[in-house]
C-alpha cells in the first residue's frame, strides 16, 4: 500500500503542470529529482524486513523439576528469525551471573549472539535458570553449588528443548543447545549419554552443542570416557584462569571425535563478549586465588563468530 501511495504521488509530481507549484524549470526539476530520490530511499527501506525483537516469556518447568518441588515455570526470551519456517532452533543457557545484570539488561554477549544466530535463520531461546530459583548469582559459590549443571540446569535445557518442539514454527529435529562457562558446562553435562536429566521417551534429542569455556575437569577425571549423545563444538582460551582449558582438551582426546576443541593462544574467560576490557574479577569461587581474568580477545571473538555458524550449519544439515 505504502508502495502504491508513493507510485501515485510520483505521477502525481510528473503530470500536474508545474505552474501550480509556482516553480522555474530548474527548480521544478530539482523538485521532482529529489522527489524521486526519496521515494526509492522509502521503498528501498520497506523491503528490508524488520529485526525481531526478543519477547519475555514463560515456559514449562521440566517434569523432574516440578516433581521436586522446583519452579513451576522457567522465564525466557524468545527471539523469533524472518519467515514462517520451520526453523532450526538453538536453545542458550546463560553464565553463573544469570541472563541479566544487576541492573536488569541482557548481558551484551548473550544477546550478541542471540541476535547474530536469529539474523541467519535460527529460534533463539534464552532460558533463565536462576531468577525461577530466587537466585542472583552462582559465581561466588563453590562446588557445592544449589543449582548444578548436572541436574537443575541440565532439567532446564531440556525444558527448553520440549517447548520448543511443541511449536509449529521449529523443526523439532534441528534443535541445537548452546552455553557459556557455567552454561557450557551445562551443555557437556546435558549432552552426556549417561544425563539423568533426559526426559523418558524423548523422540528427538538436540541436535548439537556448543560450550564456551566450561569447566571440564570433573568429566575429564573420569574412569569412563565422557561420551556425548550428539557432536560437540567447544572453545575455551589458552590463557583461562578460570575454567582451563587443559582438562577440556583431555575431555576432546577421550570423546572419540564427537567433541571439537579449539584453544585459542591469549586468550581469557568472556573472549568473545564485545568490547569487554579486560579486568580481574573477584570473589570467584572454584579457583585457587578467588579471582579470574575476563575480556574480549578480538581474533579469538572474530574466530568463534565464523566457526560457530559453519559447525551449526555443518552439522544440521548432516541429520
């Protein structure tokens, strides 16, 4: 419509006589050059499709949740890609400082990525496993966390996996699970064949996983070799002080080519979150001083933003 109505005022400024508008040749031409210029400029913008925006909402807590008197519901944020799909879907869970900050906004490294995977096609769903708990933090506490990755956070990432499988816009086979540190080490737990989180009957299991910097060392120690029910891509820096990376690269040795680890040379905890100055965080639990060094690692960032979306595509594409 907005089409028509420009199409209209054109011949509109083509065909009225140009002394109604009291303008000299020259400035009627300017006048109709300009015009024509900015109904270009306005069609041009209407064909480019609005970004999505991301909506607040509730899901269904994960049956064994709700059987242990844990959250009914767990809050998320939906980001919903151009088109009607089916589309592919990656469900993200977040770090132990939760999916917001303590002034309420999206941490900018979740919502970087969400965006980023959303803009080439993929439902994003964000899935917040602390405020549904009354928790604020986990990073202060140490390994006798009350939210585990191998339990209360695993549940949640298949709480997230069934709701996305009842929507009619998702391809219930093309689900991937996506996490940093404490969130990636949910990943590595949730995707183990042993997970005692799986639902019972599940038709299809995610997909795919990718864990950024997750702590490795309990799987790694293992007497059983970790095996995971669906390939793996984990990227963790050399330089982590946090969550090293030496036992994940012993965890990708033992996995049998299901999991893909990539240690990148300088680079610290958070180096792909933008423009993250880098700074020693204290208070930290599980590391021997208590602290931890975080920031971006620009190469390392620009490297996981390409191989992130090539392992995706590699690998939906594969099932």
């Amino acid at each position: 419509m907005a089409a028509i109505g420009w199409f209209g005022l054109h011949l509109l400024i083509l065909f009225v006589p140009r002394q109604n508008f009291m303008l000299t040749a020259p400035a009627w031409m300017l006048f109709h050059g300009v015009m024509l210029r900015l109904m270009f400029l306005l069609l041009s913008l209407a064909a480019v499709p609005a970004m999505a925006q991301p909506q607040a909402i509730a899901i269904p807590a994960h049956p064994g949740e709700q059987a242990a008197n844990g959250p009914a519901t767990l809050n998320a944020v939906l980001w919903q890609p151009a088109g009607r799909g089916p589309h592919a879907a990656i469900v993200l869970m977040h770090g132990c400082a939760g999916m917001n900050t303590r002034a309420g906004q999206p941490f900018p490294r979740d919502a970087d990525w969400a965006r980023r995977l959303s803009a080439l096609g993929y439902l994003i769903l964000q899935v917040d496993s602390l405020t549904p708990r009354n928790e604020g933090s986990l990073c202060g506490q140490g390994n006798d966390r009350r939210i585990r990755v191998s339990v209360e956070r695993a549940r949640d990432a298949y709480a997230g996996l069934l709701f996305l499988q009842t929507r009619p816009d998702v391809r219930a086979d093309r689900i991937a699970l996506m996490g940093w540190s404490n969130g990636g080490g949910t990943v590595l737990w949730t995707l183990s064949r042993e997970s005692r989180a799986r639902p019972a009957g599940l038709r299809h299991d995610f997909t795919a996983g990718i864990a950024f910097y997750p702590g490795c060392r309990t799987l790694s120690e293992r007497r059983e070799p970790w095996q995971p029910v669906a390939p793996v891509l984990l990227l963790v820096g050399e330089a982590d002080d946090w969550t090293p990376a030496p036992p994940c690269l012993t965890l990708a040795a033992r996995s049998g080519g299901r999991l893909e680890a990539h240690a990148y040379p300088g680079a610290h905890h958070d180096f792909d979150a933008p423009d993250t100055p880098q700074r020693v965080l204290r208070g930290i639990g599980g590391t021997a001083s208590g602290t931890a060094t975080i920031g971006t690692h620009p190469a390392a960032r620009e490297d996981s933003l390409r191989r992130v979306p090539e392992f995706l595509t590699r690998v939906m594409t594969a099932r």
